[in-house]
C-alpha cells in the first residue's frame, strides 16, 4: 500500500482540504487529487465526499482514519530505528483528558510546548467522562485511576491523593462533621457514577466510606471543576483530587473535612496509549514535557 497516499490522506483529513494537505507535502493540487483516487482505488471505498466547496470524511474514511494513523507510525517507528527519517518531531497529537485537569495544567503551558515544538500540532478532546482510545484513534489519554485494561499502556504521572472539603460559609451554617458517621446530618455534593470510598482512622481501622450508605446525595456533577464551584459556593461536603482544590485549599475558600480520617483509594494519574500503537516521538516528547512541567507537589503534599 502507498505510504506516501496514507500520509496525504491523514493530513487532508485533519485539514479538510486536500489542495492545502497537497501543497504542504509538496504536491500540486491535481497530483495529490490523482494521488488520493489511487489510494481509494487501492481500497476500493471512498475516503472524502468531495464538493466544489468543501470535502468531508466518509464513514469509510472516518473508519479507516486510525489505522492509516497506526500505519504511518509504525513507518516512521521504523525509519528512525535505522538511523533514517526526520529527526523533526512532526503531526498532530490526538490527547484525550479531563477538561478540569486540562484548564489547571496543560492549557497554561501549551504555548511552551508548541514554542518548543513548532511543528506539533495538539487536538484535545476534553471530557471528565472517559473515551475509548482505540476507537477514538487518539495517540493519549490521561486517566486517574490504575491501568487495568490490558490493550493500554501507562506512565504514572503522580499520586491522585483526595480529600473532603467545604466552604467555611457552609461549615458555619450546617456544623463541622466530627467523625464519618457525622455525614449522615449533611449535604453532599457527589461525582456522578463514582464508587464509595472507605475512610481509615488514624489506626487503620474502617470508619465509614464517602458518600455514607444513607448520606444525602443533593447534587450529582459530572465535571471536576464545576464540583470545585459548587463547593466554594456553599453547596456542600465533596470528595476532590487534591490538584483540582490546593489553590482554594491554601487561599481558605476551601477547608478540608475529617482531617483525621484518610480515603482508602490507590488512585493515581496516568497518560496512557493503545499498546498496538508505536510510541511516536510526538507523543513522547508531550510526555516528557507534562512530567517535566507539572509539580507534583499539588497532587500528594501533606495539608
């Protein structure tokens, strides 16, 4: 198969125009039109719906988009192990992540990493709800939990220590919960689908679990941040990762809850890729550079 047809493919699909992703590979319009029929002849399906004004990616294409990418890194994968290829760090990085997690930390640092890495483009799916890598055909993903599925790849990234936590205001109106069983009597601010967690003593011992079995649940949010709103707001006791709330933590809009009790959770961070894939030097150096950039500290300090 024509790798050189793939690469055409993959970029006017990120680009949607075929003339432009022609031009940028150094072909004329006409030559990178006649390179892409020979590709669809070769696969017999049709990659774009093409109009006079604008191209589209068929179901075909959209289906056969994450393979070519697969292909193409697995050439480049290739060359380089040779000593051959570009040395440049090239393409467009598909990372999937919370957008909570993002607005904190890697959007505040993009433009140091694209200053680094001018020819590195980022496309970020940005979701506190998790996606299929695989399927989506993104090249990474952040998740805060251990990796347990068997076609990913992880890199720990930090220790995702969580704690409870309120407003004062709304400690003042309602009381400071003194033990687990105390929760019972307040309201709670919950992340949708989330498992109880178990809170440990100070000897080890179970005391209760957040949210309680018979706790009142008064809202269920399925976005960190606007959790770390609601709870600033007065709204009630929430279970955060401690890098979502240290700022409010340290500035006193937020205070931790049962700070003698500790939750039982192995929860880390990670940046995860589909085993199949070849780790791209794009995708290593955007690695690399969130492990460089981002201080763990706001993940496991003691408070």
């Amino acid at each position: 198969m024509d790798t050189k047809g793939i690469r055409l493919f993959v970029l006017a699909a990120d680009m949607l125009n075929i003339s432009s992703a022609g031009r940028k590979l150094g072909l004329a319009p006409s030559v990178a039109s006649a390179r892409l029929s020979k590709l669809e002849h070769q696969l017999g399906a049709d990659l774009f719906h093409r109009s006079t004004r604008k191209v589209a990616l068929s179901i075909e294409g959209e289906e056969f988009l994450p393979f070519a990418r697969e292909i193409l890194a697995q050439e480049d994968a290739a060359l380089a192990a040779l000593g051959k290829g570009s040395s440049n760090v090239s393409g467009t990085l598909r990372f999937a992540a919370s957008s909570t997690f993002v607005q904190r930390f890697v959007a505040p640092i993009l433009p140091k990493f694209l200053e680094r890495y001018p020819d590195v483009n980022v496309e970020l799916k940005l979701s506190d709800t998790q996606v299929n890598l695989i399927e989506g055909g993104f090249d990474l993903a952040l998740r805060n939990y251990a990796v347990e599925d068997s076609s990913l790849i992880g890199r720990k990234l930090a220790d995702d220590k969580r704690i409870l936590c309120a407003s004062p205001n709304y400690l003042k109106k309602y009381g400071v919960p003194k033990t687990p069983e105390d929760l019972v009597r307040h309201q709670l601010l919950v992340f949708m689908n989330s498992k109880p967690r178990r809170l440990i003593s100070e000897t080890d011992k179970q005391a209760g679990s957040f949210p309680p079995p018979h706790g009142k649940s008064r809202v269920i949010c399925d976005d960190g941040a606007s959790m770390r709103i609601a709870a600033k707001a007065g709204v009630g006791i929430c279970m955060s990762s401690l890098w979502n709330i240290h700022s409010e933590i340290e500035e006193g809009t937020l205070i931790r809850v049962l700070p003698d009790y500790r939750i039982d959770d192995q929860a880390a961070i990670w940046l995860v890729y589909p085993k199949s894939n070849v780790l791209t030097s794009k995708v290593r150096v955007f690695i690399d550079f969130l492990v460089e950039e981002i201080e763990e500290g706001v993940f496991s300090e003691t408070l």
